[in-house]
C-alpha cells in the first residue's frame, strides 16, 4: 500500500525510578510503600514515520534520544503509550543486545537465530557479515574483549547484512574508525535509496543534514520540533549555539523554565 505508515508513536512515557543508594532500592522491592524518586525520560512523544522515511532524534545529552530508539526497536518496554512498527522482517538496534561472554561468531549466529533464519540462512549469511564487520581473527574472542568501536562495527555489519524493513543507528557512526563510518554510511545510502525506513542517533548535525529527511528534536524527554530537516536544524543549530554559551547556572535556569512550560501544556492538553 502506498503511504503505509512505517512506524506510529502514540503518547509514549518513559519512567525509571531513581534511587537513592541500594537500601532505598531494596525497601521500594519489598515493602508496599514507594520509595525513590520518579524520574520521566520521555513524556507524551508522538511521531508518525511514512515507508522510506529517515528521520533523525537530535537533543542535548540526556534528551531521551536513545531511550526511544531502544522503545521503537522494541528493546526497552515503554510505561505508557503504544509503538506500532510495521515491517515484515526485524528492527534492529546497532551494538544493542550483544553478549559479552560469547565470541563475535556466536553472537552473530544467536542474533539470527533470534531473529529467525535458520541454519541454512545463518550458514549464508555469516561469511558477509564477518567481512563487512572487519574484526578478522578476533571474531573468535569474546565480544567482552572488543573495544567500543569493535563491538559498535560486529553490530553495525549484523544490522545491515540481515535486511530489516526498519533499521535504527543509535551513535553507530561515532564509535569506529574514519573509514569504517565511510563505509557504514555508504551502506546506509543503499538503504536509503532502497526506500528502507530509518532511524538514525547522532550528535553530528553534518551526518544528519547529509542524511536525513526529516528531524524529531528531543528536549528533556518531549517533543521541541518534528518536521523537514531543512526547517528543524538550522533551529536546533543556532539553540544549540547559545546553549553552550550558558552558564550553568542559567542552564539550569533553562531547564527548569523549560519543565515547567511543558507541565502547563500538559495541563492544558489533557483537560
Ligand atoms: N536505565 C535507566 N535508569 C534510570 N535513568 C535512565 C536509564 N536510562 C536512561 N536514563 C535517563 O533517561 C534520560 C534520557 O537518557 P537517554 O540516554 O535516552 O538520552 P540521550 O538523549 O540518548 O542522551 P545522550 O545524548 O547523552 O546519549 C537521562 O537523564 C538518563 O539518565
């Protein structure tokens, strides 16, 4: 169907509770009264993604970018709100879900087994992704071994080699070498240019204005702006431009002007 929609957020909440040392963990575990401190790292975040969309989650560290990355990869449970991915094969999250005391080899054949192929499909697939992820004689070391840029390239080159209708790159580019960011993001460009939906984490804005379409700016777990990448950056550039040349005490002015706007337009939107 044409203009099938590939991914629906609806009112998506994330709450982790925080503590404040392992006593206060404990007694919240077994006592019925509630204790630690609740903390939303996402509040009422909707977006809609159409087929072939690539669509890139910006904000300042600790907006909540990787926390709904890791909802829509359906990796991390939300608390509230519904996430509807519609795909025929998986959604993967880059470098997520690899076991530290398994060799490269092995998490690759338990990711695809997880995903579904059989031996046959694991048989054919395993020798690509070993050479695409470059890691040689150590893809019989345990991944625990890896460095984060190795680790990041194992998952980057099972992520691409398995075809997901739905791929997410979570700071996949970041992490490893000059020419291996090359190559991902060549990848990346067939993907795009197969019409595939994508994700993309970054806190490049060369990468995300070379690559994405449209731009979903995080501030403090909500939505700030969705919409074309041509209009949403040069906001988020020129915020970001004068957010670093705060202090931290108006920084921290910032944020809590910034909450408290956003708990008056929840007030309003939910009357
Ligand atoms: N498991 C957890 N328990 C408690 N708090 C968490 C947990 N995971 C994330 N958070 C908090 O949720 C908020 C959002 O984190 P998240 O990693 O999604 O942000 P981000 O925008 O990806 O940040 P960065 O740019 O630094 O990677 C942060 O304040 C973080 O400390």
């Amino acid at each position: 169907m044409e203009n099938e929609k590939a991914i629906i957020v609806n009112n998506v909440s994330k709450k982790y509770k925080l503590y404040s040392g392992t006593k206060e963990r404990l007694l919240d575990l077994i006592t019925p009264k509630h204790y630690g401190e609740d903390f939303y790292a996402l509040k009422n975040v909707s977006f809609e993604a159409e087929k072939g969309d690539v669509i890139g989650f910006i904000g300042i560290n600790g907006s909540g970018k990787s926390t709904l990355s890791n909802i829509v990869a359906g990796i991390v449970p939300e608390t509230s709100g519904s996430v509807q991915v519609n795909g025929h094969s998986a959604l993967i999250a880059v470098a997520a879900g690899l076991k530290g005391d398994l060799t490269g080899r092995d998490n690759i054949e338990l990711k695809l087994l997880m995903l579904g192929f059989n031996k046959k499909e694991i048989e054919e697939l395993e020798p690509g992704i070993i050479e695409f992820s470059e890691l040689e004689k150590f893809i019989d070391q345990p991944v625990k071994s890896y460095s984060s840029g190795m680790k990041s390239r194992l998952g980057f080159a099972i992520s691409v080699n398995v075809n997901p209708d739905v791929l997410i790159i979570d700071e996949a580019l970041s992490v490893g070498d000059k020419a291996f960011s090359e190559k991902s993001l060549e990848k990346m460009m067939e993907f795009k240019e197969m019409g595939k939906t994508m994700i993309f984490v970054s806190h490049s804005t060369g990468q995300m204005k070379r690559f994405c379409q449209k731009i979903l700016w995080l501030e403090y777990g909500m939505v700030k702006e969705f919409g074309p990448v041509e209009e949403v950056m040069p906001k988020y550039e020129e915020f970001i431009k004068n957010f670093k040349k705060m202090s931290r005490k108006k920084r921290l002015k910032y944020k809590r002007d910034r909450l408290a706007e956003q708990e008056s337009n929840l007030a309003v939107s939910s009357k």
